[in-house]
C-alpha cells in the first residue's frame, strides 16, 4: 500500500514542477472532505476494525448512545365506591321526641313460607297463617339507639364484655341502621318503646308478601335494589337508600344492608327431617342478609341463626307491633 502512496507523490510533483517551469501556478491544495477521514476501501470491504484512515489524523472515539428508560406504567385509578344518598321523605329525626320509625300494617291471612330445591333448612315450602300485626318501615337508626341509651343509661352486652361496641360505627351516621348489638340489646330496646322483635314468620310474609317471591322486589335479581356486596358499598348505608328494594307492602331493607334479628330459635321447619345440630334453644334466626353478602343470602327465604349474644357490624334489627301505626 506504501509503494502507492510513494508513487502518487512522485508523480504529483512531478506535475507541480512542470507547471512551474511553464509559469503556471500551483493549484490550491484540495479542501477537506466534508463527510471526514475516508477508510481504504480494500481493508473496510475486510470488516477490519484497524482499517487505514486517508488524511486522518485521530481515530474519532465512537460515544455510545443514551438508552432512554422506559417509564413505568401509572397504576390505575381506583373505582371509586358508589355514594349512597338518601332518600329526603325517609330521613329520621337526628333527635326524635319518641324514636320509632312508621309502622306499616300487615294484613293478617296465609302465605307460603320457605320453599323446595334451596337450603335444607329452608324445606319444605308450607302455608302459615299469621295474624294481623304491624312493622317497621325501616331497620332501628343510630340516633334512635342514642335516645334509647340516653333514656335510660342502658349499656350493651359488647360494651359491657371489653368492646367498644355500637358508638364508634354511628359517629356522624344518625340515619344509619345501628349495629354491634345483640338480641338481647334488641329486646331491651323495642320493649322500652313498646314494641317486640317479630317472629320469624312476620319477617318472611312482610319481605315477601303473598305470591312466594324470591326476593321483597320481586323474583329477579337486581343488585341496584339493595345494599349487598355487589353493590360495592363495603359498608351500611343509611336507612331507606334503596326505594325500588321495598317489600310489598313498602317495607325497606328487607334484603341486604344488615342481617336482623328476630323472636325464634332456630328451629325446623314442620315437615322437615334433615338433621341439623344448631337447631334447638341456643342460637336465635337471623333474617335479610347483610352489606357483604351474595343474592343467596338475601333470598326472602334464607336463614341465619347465631348465638344471641353476637354483635357484629352486619347485625341490625327493627320492630313490630301487635297495633296499627
């Protein structure tokens, strides 16, 4: 490669003498390439990396490109929880003279009680023949708890076991159903207001009315009736939320927002030869499902039982009368 380089220098100068000796001038020396150092086309057609650079002077240092980080993704936005808004016409009283919701009449005569094909417990599907009582349009509100402790300094069963029991759940929640009270707080209060907890046969007919629908609405499921898990509220709304939920006779709440107590042990139906070992005289019929529960749970039919002395935060109750409103 030298002997060509050697070679074209001589013949350059060999040019430039010629021209001097003929008065010319010497052309201008060529300008730079703009493009940079030119690699020996024999050599770049080898792949060599030490390939000889024309009219270089300085290898360039490549400067390795940035590699931009990917961002990560944002997480997404939580759901929000659907808002509850009460009904104006069916907000109680923060502070009632006498707290007591409505009552609606329940006409007395038959119904169907419990059906064929769902839980044991709930076979067979028989005929009842309930009297004529009254029931709360609505589940007992925190505030109407408040008067009854304020009236008489009751204390209930949690409270009295170590819990801090009902008061912390109904801070700034007056029209909300009270729960963390057991069947026996519940007695205590419907008696100092001169009512009772109904039987377990009342609660069915007024969830139910006379035509054995599956739910107080009717027999379809709609999530949007009642405050239960589906309807994503992880919690008690306040009492009457849910209008298109209520019974045939008006009555609210029948299905989902707190189970609720009633009069009777958990008992067999007549008829029924599945043997069960909570049936007796130890843990009292809970009715309506909760907050947190699936459509099975809220069917007019189910049944729930614990022990008397229970008090959770899906536990609520209302009460009946034998009077008209």
């Amino acid at each position: 490669m030298k002997y060509f380089q050697y070679l074209s220098i001589a013949i350059l100068s060999l040019i430039l003498l010629g021209l001097a000796g003929c008065g010319g001038e010497a052309p201008p020396a060529a300008a730079p390439a703009e493009s940079g150092p030119t690699v020996a086309p024999e050599e770049a057609a080898k792949g060599n990396p030490t390939a000889v650079l024309l009219g270089a002077t300085a290898v360039p240092t490549r400067i390795p490109a940035t590699t931009t980080p990917t961002p990560k993704p944002l997480p997404p936005t939580p759901t929000p929880r659907p808002t509850a808004t009460p009904i104006p016409a069916q907000e109680a009283q923060a502070e009632p003279a006498k707290p007591l919701t409505d009552l609606v009449e329940i006409p007395g005569g038959p119904f169907t009680m419990g059906q064929d094909g769902g839980s044991d417990d709930e076979a067979p599907a028989h005929e009842v023949d309930v009297p004529t009582f009254s029931m709360e349009l609505f589940e007992v509100t925190n505030a109407q708890f408040a008067a009854f402790v304020a009236d008489t300094g009751y204390v209930t069963e949690a409270e009295t076991g170590g819990s801090a029991g009902w008061k912390p759940l109904a801070e700034s929640k007056d029209n909300y159903p009270v729960v963390k009270v057991t069947w026996n707080d519940a007695k205590a209060f419907c008696e100092w207001a001169g009512r009772r907890l109904p039987t377990e046969a009342e609660w069915e007919k007024a969830a139910r009315g006379t035509d054995a629908r599956k739910f107080p609405w009717g027999d379809d499921w709609d999530a949007n009736r009642a405050n239960v898990k589906e309807a994503g509220f992880r919690g008690t709304t306040p009492v009457g939320t849910f209008a298109d939920g209520a019974s045939p006779f008006g009555v609210f709440d029948m299905a989902g927002n707190v189970w609720e107590w009633t009069a009777d042990w958990y008992q067999p139906y007549p008829g029924n030869t599945v043997a069960d070992p909570f049936y007796g005289e130890e843990f009292k019929v809970l009715r309506g499902g909760g907050w947190f529960d699936e459509p099975d749970q809220v069917l007019t039919t189910n049944r729930s039982s614990t022990s008397p002395t229970a008090a959770n935060d899906d536990i609520g109750f209302r009460c009946a009368s034998d009077e008209a409103n």
